[in-house]
C-alpha cells in the first residue's frame, strides 16, 4: 500500500497523554498555507516552544507520507513548512491522503478530528471557518462547524474572519448544539478585530472556569465541541475604521469582476493582506499566539482539575 491510516503519536505527546499531563493541538495549514516562507517555518516553531514554556506539550498535525502524526519532530515540521507540494486535507480528504500516500497540512476540522482521537481535549488555531457571505445561494460553509458538532475538544480562537457571515456562523454554531463561551469577553470577536456587535450567551473570566465547563460537558456525556472566543487586546488589532474600509472595498471589487464561490475568501485575504501593507498577516500570528497561551492555561488547568484524565487517554 502507498499509505496508510494507522495514526503515529510522537514518543512525546504519547507520555504527556499517558500521563494525564497537559497537551494541546495546533493546525498545521496555518504553516503551509497561512503564512510566507520562511516565517511560517519560524512562526511553527515559535508556537511550539512558547507551549513548552507554559508546561505544555504541543502537539502539531499534519499527514505524512499518508500517515496522521500527532506531534511533528523537526524534519516533519520543517516539510511541511517548505514543501511547495503540500496539500491542505480537510476531514474528507483525509482517507484518500491516507491511502495514497500523500503528505498534507490539517485544517481546524481534520487537526480536531485527529486530536480528538487520541485523547487531547485542548486545541489552538487562528479563526474557525464559518458560513461565508453568501452562502443563501452558494451554500459555502466551513466544514469546520459539522466536525466540531460531533467532536468532543475544547477550541480556542479569535473568532472568525469579518469576511464571513458572522451572524450565520453564529446561528448555525448554535444550531449544531456546538457550545460558545467568551473568554473575558461578552461580544464574539471578529479575528481581525476584538470585538463584534454579536453578543454571547456566555461569558468566562479565567481558565479553571473552561476546565469546569469541560468536566460540566462530560458529565452530561455530550460530544460537540467547545469554542473558547479569545479576542486580541486592543493594541495588537487592526484599526477598525481601516478594517471596515479595507472591507467593503473589497468585497465591492470581488462582485465587480464576478468572483465567488470558493475563490471568494482567498481574494478577500489577499485584498486585506495587500490594502493594509501587510498589517493583517501580523494580526494572524499575534492571534495564534495569544490563543496558545491561553489554549495552555485552560490545558494546565484541566489536567490540575481532572487527575482521573489519564484514564481515558490515548494507549498505543
């Protein structure tokens, strides 16, 4: 066979896991797709040892050669960071990049469905992908929000994109029975931006209260997701009037030369990254980086929390 869908566990994540010690998840389509080279490669590593320095095992994902790794070892990481011929596999891709043998960087969807597997209930990302602008006639919509629906792993993010429909994805997170609490916040933040005019049900003010919903949601024995809304501090966000220019520009032009569909969201990233001389790409990692810190707090405080965790991780 060319591949092979056996997931590996680097030496790693499997004694963090086997220990009941703190572990968190991060996407690996950010470092191949997100970022330029080499930064992306820089921003990989930087995120891995800034979850080291909390006490915190990290945990990057990504398929190689057609084989889920959970916990990439340094030639892995730098692959996937430099290959051109890297592949983005969302959960449907997934069995074919297995049997096949191809190597690809994890979406938020398929790094929680792999996380989720073997036992690591914290994950840090960006933004979720939500329901696009749109979508009445399209129907484009984050695979994201149905993997999260059935997936039992506490997400922390910045949000979603301005450029999506926040309200639907709102609307359809909570259709899903996908829970969504605040993290210092009573407003859903819009990624590039702190704060939005949705409000939240739910609001947390420290990590030991996402640890407590977490062993509050395994009682009741669900299985759908928690989504922990980080936003950026004010300092580190883009200028909101710069922000909703930027945006109503360009979602002007993608309408003037008939763009839509999939390739709708590449050109709005593309417009900001260029219209704001390249400020949204630094708020893109300073949003990662905020999210794994506060992804290892909430993972330090779970495991503190839950010395019965051990129990019911991952065994190789």
């Amino acid at each position: 066979m060319a591949g092979r869908s056996n997931i590996v566990v680097s030496a790693a994540v499997r004694d963090a896991l086997a220990g009941g010690a703190p572990v968190v998840a991060l996407e690996s389509t950010l470092i191949a797709h997100g970022l330029p080279r080499p930064r992306n490669r820089e921003v990989a590593m930087e995120l891995e040892q800034q979850a080291r320095d909390r006490g915190v095992t990290p945990a990057t994902i990504a398929v190689i050669d057609g084989v889920p790794r959970i916990g990439l070892d340094e030639p892995d990481l730098r692959r996937i960071a430099d290959d051109t011929h890297v592949v983005k596999l969302s959960v449907r891709d997934l069995p074919v990049a297995c049997a096949t043998g191809w190597t690809g960087a994890t979406t938020v969807a398929s790094t929680a469905l792999l996380a989720s597997r073997v036992g690591i209930r914290l994950f840090a990302t960006g933004g979720l992908g939500g329901v696009h602008r749109g979508a009445g006639d399209s129907f484009d919509e984050s695979a994201d929000l149905v993997t999260l629906a059935t997936t039992p792993i506490t997400v922390v993010s910045a949000g979603v994109k301005s450029i999506l429909g926040i309200s639907a994805t709102l609307e359809r997170l909570e259709t899903l029975g996908i829970t969504v609490i605040g993290y210092r916040t009573s407003t859903f933040p819009g990624f590039y931006l702190p704060h939005t005019t949705y409000d939240l049900d739910w609001r947390v003010s420290d990590a030991s209260q996402v640890a407590t919903t977490m062993t509050a949601a395994d009682a009741l024995g669900l299985t759908s997701a928690i989504v922990v809304a980080n936003p950026l501090p004010s300092d580190q966000a883009l200028d909101p009037a710069l922000h909703d220019r930027v945006l109503a520009d360009a979602l002007a032009w993608a309408a003037e030369r008939g763009i839509r569909g999939k390739a709708v969201t590449p050109f709005l990233l593309e417009t900001f990254h260029r219209e704001t001389d390249g400020a949204s790409l630094e708020i893109n990692i300073n949003a990662v980086r905020n999210n794994v810190a506060v992804a290892a707090d909430i993972a330090l405080a779970w495991a503190a929390a839950d010395p019965a965790a051990a129990d019911r991780t991952y065994r190789p």
